[in-house]
C-alpha cells in the first residue's frame, strides 16, 4: 500500500512539472496529424472530383442549355410579362435536371406548350455533370437512389400493402391528369398527361418530387418518400396484371369507350336500320308492281 501510495505521489509531482504540459501537446498534434493523414486524401479527392464534375456540367450547360435558361441558370424573360423562354433552374435541384435531360425532354427543339419525351441526347455522365452544376447554383432536390422508388427488399405481404397504399395515393391523387391506369390523357391549353406505362421508377419518383411543366410538385412533406414508392409499385402492378376486358381502347377511359359506343355502337344500328327500312320499301314497290 505503501509502494501505491509512493508511485501515485511521483506521478502527480510529474504532472505538474514543466514538461508535462508539453508532452500532452505533442501528443495531441501527432494524433491529430496521424488521424488528417489517414482520412483527409480521400476527402480531397472527392472534393477534386466533384469541382471537375460541376466544371464539366457548366461547360455543357453554355454551350446546350443558356440560350434558354441564361448563362447562370437563371432563365430568361420575355417581352410578355410573367412569360419567360427558359424558367430559372436556381434551386430546382439534380433530381429536376435527371429527369428532364434523362428522359430527353431537354433541350427542347423549339418551345412549345409541353416538353414530348423523346430520344436522349447526352449520356449517363454529361447528364450527371449537368445535374450537379445546376445543383452547385443552390440546394434542391437530389437525385433518389434506388432504395426510394423500390420494393424489392420488402417481403410479399409489405409490398401487397405497399401496393395498396400507392393505389389508393394514385386514385385520389392523379387520375384526373393521368387516367384511372395511368394512360394518360388531354389537358388544357396544348399540354397532356403523358403515359406512365414503361417509365422508369427514377423517373415517376423525380417527377412526383419536382412537378416538371403542369404537373404540381409533391414534395416529402406533401408526400412522403415512402408513398411516393408505393404510388410507383402500384403502377408497376397495373402493367403486369393482364387485360380480361378484351379490346380496352387504350386504357384511355369513358372519352374513347363513349366515341366508340357513338361511332361504332349507335352507328351500327343507325346503318342496320336504314338497310331494314330500305329493304322493306323495295319489297312492297315490288308487290305493288306485280
């Protein structure tokens, strides 16, 4: 007890000596600089790779998309109050940007009342430089990873409720624009609701975050991550579960089963009945004749 009592009693009278101090210093800076060495080459690397990401993004940008939307993003007005060529991309995000040059609706060939999907123009890693330049202008939406717009990790009971729910989300929600199975259909002032049939989950989640042209934003406060995937897993259903109705039309609802129903239907048996009564008068001329 005696010896403890001695070891304890030189140790502090070391603590307070001079040095002490300055062991504790040195120690502390060789941690630190051991702990910025171990990890700090990969932060800078990153960092490097994404300044030369958004570099490349800009540099495409002027020469493809600042005509419309300005050398800065922040779109350019017309002689028409309230009207501009290209709206400002300044806080729409890279999620807005993967889907409108993802899915080849930017660049416009010329503007119009919509945006028509068509082919892609720049591949995966200009649309990836674009998206994040035009995300460095300010905070936005991020582009979603697969575990936001899919299913596949849940078990067969969680994605039949999942299903459920986004059917119910999607009912209420939008089949007004796009059609009781997502068809689509005609909207006011030249624009339409394009068909949700084959698109890409990414996209559906993208669109549903940024509300592209007349189609309102939900936002995860609106819509939560979680029924946005299931809206998705439920378009998905209707694609895969077969047609037992025989000729569907198109999917595209009472307007084309009520032109069917005018056209083919009602006129049908306007035609018979013209041919009966046509039929019926010759026969009598003929009687009469005889």
């Amino acid at each position: 007890m005696q010896l403890i009592n001695r070891t304890a009693g030189r140790l502090s009278r070391h603590r307070r000596g001079p040095l002490a101090g300055l062991a504790v210093l040195l120690l502390g800076l060789l941690i630190s600089g051991s702990l910025y060495t171990a990890f700090s080459p990969a932060q800078a690397q990153n960092q490097a790779s994404e300044t030369d990401q958004i570099a490349q993004g800009k540099e495409l940008f002027l020469a493809s998309c600042a005509f419309c939307h300005g050398k800065n993003g922040e779109g350019i007005p017309t002689v028409r109050e309230g009207y501009q060529i290209g709206p400002s991309l300044v806080g729409v995000g890279a999620a807005a940007v993967d889907f409108q040059v993802g899915t080849g609706r930017m660049p416009m060939a010329s503007p119009g009342a919509q945006a028509p999907r068509k082919k892609v123009v720049f591949n995966d890693e200009e649309t990836a430089a674009l998206a994040a330049y035009v995300a460095s202008l300010a905070p936005g939406p991020a582009i979603p990873n697969e575990s936001d717009y899919s299913i596949e990790g849940l078990s067969e009971e969680e994605r039949e409720e999942a299903i459920s729910r986004g059917g119910q989300i999607f009912l209420t929600n939008c089949t007004a624009c796009h059609n009781f199975n997502g068809a689509g259909g005609a909207m006011p002032r030249g624009g339409y609701a394009p068909s949700l049939h084959g698109v890409e989950g990414k996209y559906i989640f993208e669109a549903l975050l940024t509300g592209p042209q007349a189609m309102p934003n939900f936002s995860n406060g609106n819509l939560t991550p979680e029924d946005k995937r299931d809206v998705i897993a439920y378009l998905d259903s209707i694609q895969e579960t077969p047609e037992y109705a025989g000729f569907t039309l198109g999917g595209l609802g009472p307007v084309s089963e009520g032109l069917f129903a005018w056209l083919v239907g009602i006129g049908s048996l306007v035609g018979a009945a013209v041919w009966i009564a046509s039929h019926t008068t010759r026969t009598k001329k003929s009687k009469v004749n005889a």
